[in-house]
C-alpha cells in the first residue's frame, strides 16, 4: 500500500437492506490535501464520512489510513489516530463552559483522562490550562472561555465544536456542513479559521455553500446517487455539464 496518500478508500459501497446507498467509491487523499465533497440532499455524503470514521462499516471494499487497513477499526481508535470530524449538529457538552469542553478534549489527547467525560485532578495539570487559553486566544475565542455552551448561540457553538476538533491534532480533519444554521458574520469566522488551518492537515469538507468549497478545496468530489459523479479540481469541476445540471433549480447554481 502507497503510503504518501493518508487516505485510500478502495471500491467502497454501503447498503442498508436492500438500499444501495454508496457505490463502489474509490478515492486517494495526499497528506495536506483539501477536498471538498458536495452533492444534493441524499446523495451519501454523510453516510460517507460515517463510513471514513467508523461510524458506519462498510458492506463492501477497504479503507487504508496511513497504509494501515482500518476497515474494520472502532471509530474512537480511528479517532485516537487522528481521524476526527464535527457534526452537523453539535455535539458539545451543554451544561460545561467552554473552557472545560476544551480541557476534556485536551486531556484526552494527552491520555490523562481514563474516563473521557471527568475532568480528573485537572488542576494538578496547569500545563493543560496554558494549552486551552493558548489556543483560545489563538482562534480568537479567549472572550467566550468561560461561557456555559447552552447559552451560547447556534453558530458560536459550531465555532468552539470546530475548535475541539482542531485542538486534537488530528491528521484529517472532516467538517460536515461547518457554516450549516450560521449567521453571515458567523460564517466569516469558520471560513476564515478554516483558511488558517495548518496546510499539513488534510481537510475534508462538506459543505452546501459552493462559494465557500469551492474556493478552499484543492479537489472536488461530487456524490450523485450513492457514486463519484465528477472529481477534480474544483474549475474543471466547476465547468462540468453534469454537475452543472443536477445544480440547476436547486438554487445552489454553480457560477463560473
Ligand atoms: N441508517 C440508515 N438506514 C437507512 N437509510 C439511511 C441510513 N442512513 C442514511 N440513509 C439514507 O441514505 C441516503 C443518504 O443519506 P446521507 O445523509 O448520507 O445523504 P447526504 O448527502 O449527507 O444528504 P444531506 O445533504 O441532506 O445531508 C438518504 O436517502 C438516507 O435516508
């Protein structure tokens, strides 16, 4: 197995009974590369990230991480190796600030939590504050450390999600829908965090908004009907008849 692709999925399909709802799908990630996934509503873009995290095995075909076969790894292992992804809902802890959802993300990175939700002699690791406040400040959110993530709006919720999943270091990072629900000023902020991510981190990204795929993407996939319908950069993509076409009516049109 090459292993200057992070990332080989190999003739994967997924079915649930007789639902065929992804088809033989083959793609290889580079370290470092960005690719943009889009496609209507249903056409298993979600149920394709499920498949990339474990959340789901497949029916059929292989998933290679790094070289390693993870077709059948649970889906906190393929975390615990760098594989992670935010919802399109969130998935935060509600009644903690969030500073402490980021404490818990941190110490679960450094292994010294055993029971992944309790902030374990925390204050023994002054180490780990430095860290969350370091990276508070660096994505601009030090001014929201201590608010509870309930009171927090829907967009800023997304925001801190997709802060969690960065301060994982995680070595693919998969966004599904970032800007989903999100006001205009909201969205500026993902996409401009999104912009400042470290290149060396492969980015997956589903996203409705073409504008905003389109222009981050160093590659795009697009889901039709449970297969790759196109697949390239994102111009010759962009110009493509047959995306052109399952975009026409939708209000998504793709503007060249
Ligand atoms: N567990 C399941 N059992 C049966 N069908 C499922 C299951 N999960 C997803 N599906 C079906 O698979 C199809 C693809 O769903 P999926 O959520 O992957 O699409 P999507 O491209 O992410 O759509 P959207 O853009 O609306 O989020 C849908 O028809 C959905 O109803």
């Amino acid at each position: 197995m090459r292993t200057d692709h992070i990332l080989t999925i190999s003739r994967v399909g997924k079915s649930f009974g007789g639902l065929h709802i992804l088809k033989d799908i083959s793609l290889e990630v580079k370290k470092g590369e960005r690719i943009g996934i889009i496609g209507p509503n249903g056409a298993g873009k979600t149920t394709f990230f499920n498949l990339l995290t474990g959340d789901l095995e497949p029916s059929v075909g292989e998933i290679y991480h790094d070289g390693h076969n993870i077709t059948k790894q649970p889906n906190y292992k393929r975390a615990r190796n760098g594989i992670v992804r935010t919802f399109q809902k969130n998935n935060l802890l509600n009644e903690l600030t969030v500073l402490e959802n980021l404490l818990l993300v941190l110490q679960r990175k450094q292994g010294f939590g055993k029971v992944w939700y309790q902030l374990r002699n925390i204050k023994k690791y002054p180490r780990l504050y430095e860290e969350a406040d370091e990276l508070l400040k660096k994505w601009g959110l030090f001014y929201q450390r201590n608010a509870v993530i309930k009171n927090l709006s829907y967009g800023e919720q997304r925001q801190i999600e997709i802060l969690l999943g960065v301060a994982m270091e995680p070595s693919i990072l998969l966004l599904d829908e970032p800007t989903a629900g999100m006001s205009q000023s909201e969205t500026d902020y993902i996409v401009n965090l999104l912009y400042k991510l470290p290149r060396d981190l492969t980015l997956m990204i589903i996203e409705h908004d073409l504008d905003i795929v389109f222009g981050l993407a160093d590659r795009m996939v697009v889901l039709y009907d449970g297969g790759v319908l196109a697949e390239g950069e994102p111009e010759k993509v962009r110009a493509d008849e047959r995306v052109n076409k399952i975009y026409i009516g939708s209000g998504d049109e793709l503007v060249c």
